[in-house]
C-alpha cells in the first residue's frame, strides 16, 4: 500500500477538483476518461477506478475510489475526517474521499493506488453483507 500522508490543516488546498484528478490519472498507463451515470470518472484498460459518486448520502466533494478493503480500512482509521464510507459502499472495495482535505500529494498516492488496485490480476471480492 502506498503509504498517504495524515492530511492536515497545514495541508489542506481545498483546490482539488476531478479536473485535478483527471489529470493525474491520465498519466497513468491504460487509463482514460469516462463517465458513469452522467458525472465524470476514469478507467484504466475499462476498469472503473476513480469517480465522483451521485447517490444521495455523499457529501459535495466526494471522490470514490476502488481499493482494497484492508488499504479502506487503514485510511479511514488513520484520517476519518478525510475517508468515510456510506451503506452503500460498505461491502464493496471502494473509499469515498473528502477532497477538499487533502493534499495534491497524498491525492497522487491514492489515484496511483487505486490504479494499481484495478489492474492487478487478483480482483478482490465484495465483502458478503453482514
């Protein structure tokens, strides 16, 4: 796991946008723009790994991002300002993210994660519902 810095207010832009996440991931291998349910999102080699997410329950400013569950897990123990699920996401590899708590760096780190996440040959399954 890439190790991602504790945001803090030092830290904080606010500045970040999908428009900065884009740009980030489009100079990773195999990735391109897409969008899901009208809103942007990206894909590497047609994965879907980066997004905003439109359900009702998620904050403005909210990022999803596919990562395994243990990676989930430790960030949102680390920074639960920063990462937070909603029912919805529970049983599945994902994070929704607070941009606006974090750095360009640490956004970096996760976009490049969550790329790796999805072009692994060990997909990871969704957790059964408890």
């Amino acid at each position: 796991m890439a190790k991602t810095k504790k945001p803090t207010p030092e830290r904080k832009t606010g500045a970040l946008t999908f428009e900065t996440v884009r740009e980030i991931g489009l100079e990773l291998p195999g990735v391109e723009p897409g969008a899901t349910f009208g809103w942007p999102c990206l894909k590497a080699n047609g994965k879907l790994f980066a997004w905003m997410p439109v359900k009702k329950d998620v904050e403005p400013g909210t990022l999803a991002l596919r990562i395994d569950f243990d990676q989930r897990d430790a960030l949102m123990e680390e920074a639960p300002d920063t990462y937070y699920l909603t029912d919805h996401y529970v049983n599945y590899p994902a994070v929704l993210v607070r941009l606006n708590r974090l750095d360009n760096s640490s956004l970096r780190d996760l976009v490049r994660t969550s790329h790796r996440f999805v072009t692994t040959k060990n997909p990871v399954k969704p957790r059964s519902r408890m």
